[in-house]
C-alpha cells in the first residue's frame, strides 16, 4: 500500500471542524470557526464559488441532496436550512441550546435528527422540518450519532463516556453503557452489521459485539490523545481513525490491525489535532480536517 499526499486546501481562517459531501460527487464540503462553509473541488484541487457564512462557529454539515437542502448546525444550537438550487437560507430551526456537533437523516422514517451540546436529541419531520421531539439523552455533550436503518437503530455518543442504544423510530432507549473513561467522541456501524465501533477521550479505539448484547471484542490503544472521528473507506477494505494527537491512522477491516500512522514528520501531515475524516468515493480519497485550518486530501493506493 502506498500513500501519497494530494493536496492541501487552505482557505479557512479557523479551525475546520465539519466534512461533508459536496454539490457534485467531486466536490467536499467543509465547516469552520471561522463562521464559513466552503466547497473544494478533488478533481481539479481547486476552491469551489459556492461559499456561505453563519452567525457563528460551523460545527456540521449534512446535505440532503434528495430534498436539495444542505443543513448546517453552529455553536449557538442554531440549525440553518440552506436551498441549494436558490442558494439561500430557508429556515432556522432553534431547539438546541448549546452547540450541534452532528446529525443524520432516516429516509425510511422521514426524520432528520440532530445531537448536541446541550445533552439532547432533538427530532424533525424531514418533509417540511417540523420540529416532533425532544428527547433527553444526557446531562453532558452528545458528540456523535450513528445510523442503522436496516435494524431500526441509533447509536450515540455522550461525554460521560457512554454510548447509547436507541430504536426507531419511536427513540426508546436499547441499552445504555459505559463504553470509554472521559469522553465518548465517535461511534460508526460496521458495514457488515457486526460490530459498532467507537472513539473515546481516553484515546482507545472499542469494538462492540451486536450480536452479542455489545460486549466488548477489543480495546486498542490506538492514539497518544483523543479520537475525534472514525470513518470506513468505502473500496478498500480499510477504516481510519482521526485524533488530538494531529495523526491519521489506518486499520484493516478484516481484523482491526493497523495499518498506516499518517504524520506531519513523515507524510507532511497536520500540524494540529484533525477534527474530521471523508472518504469520496468518486475520487476515492480521503480528505481530513484540522485545527491547522486546512483540508488534506490523501491518496491511497
């Protein structure tokens, strides 16, 4: 395996916190303190016209493409329906009373659902963004929300450390558990269904069995600092995790073994903890996001 470094973007004049698939299968999205959302171009490595800026901090983006809306949430819990086609915002939606670090949309359900700061999950009716519930999860921060429609689940996390098991589409509560010391940061569905996996503060990398209640299969040590982010690469069998620590590493699917530590020494890496991870799989690149105010785009082959 061979990784080579693309491109570095930076545009931002903060720190980059969001990633998300951009207008056109080539293009990524990107979400910054500096109150900005940008678009970048992975074909040509070039700025994208399509810019916009909020009251405040953009911690995540999620397109809904089918609808043409691109939903962007801030440090102030304001939630911002942006029309793509008219290029201009249609609705703030204000339920979170702290920031929103993520969100996730359930087709099958009609919901689009948004976690934050604030320890709550708040619900919406995806056909006209109504507001349905608000659903009490946590006295401290719900960082991350994973998404199995298949079996009718929803996985969060929150910064006592847990994570926690939902069912759709009614919220009830599955199994709550402690699954890391401090902070639980990132939380992702294996693509096969098996196992949930997840990122903690205490800088170990978790493997939950599903099938077995969610006992614990592994521990891995897998960074020196906080894991901020997981993410599968779609095509290569792989998954890598983003840290504090300012490294990206690589992990075999198969078996969780590592793989590839990517640093500044090495491979002219970041300089500060990378915050986000996006595979494209139009370019088939993986794309990460730093406190150094830049987008990397990585190549591997």
């Amino acid at each position: 395996m061979t990784l080579t470094k693309i491109h570095q973007f930076t545009g931002h004049n903060g720190s980059v916190y969001a990633l998300a698939q951009g207008t056109s299968p080539a293009m990524v999205l990107s979400g910054s303190a500096d109150h900005f959302i940008a678009q970048w171009n992975l074909a040509t490595l070039q700025p994208d016209n399509f810019s916009a800026r909020f009251p405040s901090t953009v911690y995540c983006v999620f397109p809904i493409y089918e609808m043409n809306i691109l939903c962007v949430g801030t440090s102030t819990g304001s939630l911002h329906l942006i029309d793509l086609s008219k290029k201009e915002e249609v609705k703030i939606l204000q339920y979170h009373t702290a920031g929103i670090f993520d969100m996730q949309v359930s087709f099958k359900h009609r919901l689009l659902i948004s976690a934050g700061a604030d320890g709550k999950l708040n619900v919406y009716k995806l056909d006209d963004f109504k507001h349905l519930h608000t659903f009490s999860i946590s006295q401290l921060k719900l960082r991350n929300i994973a998404l199995d429609e298949g079996k009718n689940e929803l996985a969060l996390c929150d910064g006592n450390g847990c994570l926690h098991i939902l069912n759709l589409p009614d919220f009830s509560i599955q199994k709550t558990f402690k699954a890391h010391e401090l902070s639980c940061n990132c939380v992702l569905y294996y693509p096969d269904g098996k196992y949930l996996l997840s990122g903690g503060r205490d800088a170990h990398l978790n493997i939950w069995d599903r099938e077995n209640n969610f006992q614990l299969v592994q521990s891995i040590p897998a960074h020196n600092y906080a894991i901020y982010d997981i993410k599968y690469l779609d095509g290569k069998n792989m998954f890598a995790t983003a840290s504090r620590d300012k490294t990206i590493k690589l992990w075999n699917a198969d078996d969780f073994s590592f793989i590839l530590r990517i640093n500044k020494e090495t491979y002219n890496g970041h300089i500060n903890s990378v915050n986000k991870l996006h595979w494209n799989k139009e370019e088939q690149v993986l794309v990460s996001a730093s406190d150094d105010r830049s987008l990397i785009v990585w190549k591997i082959s």
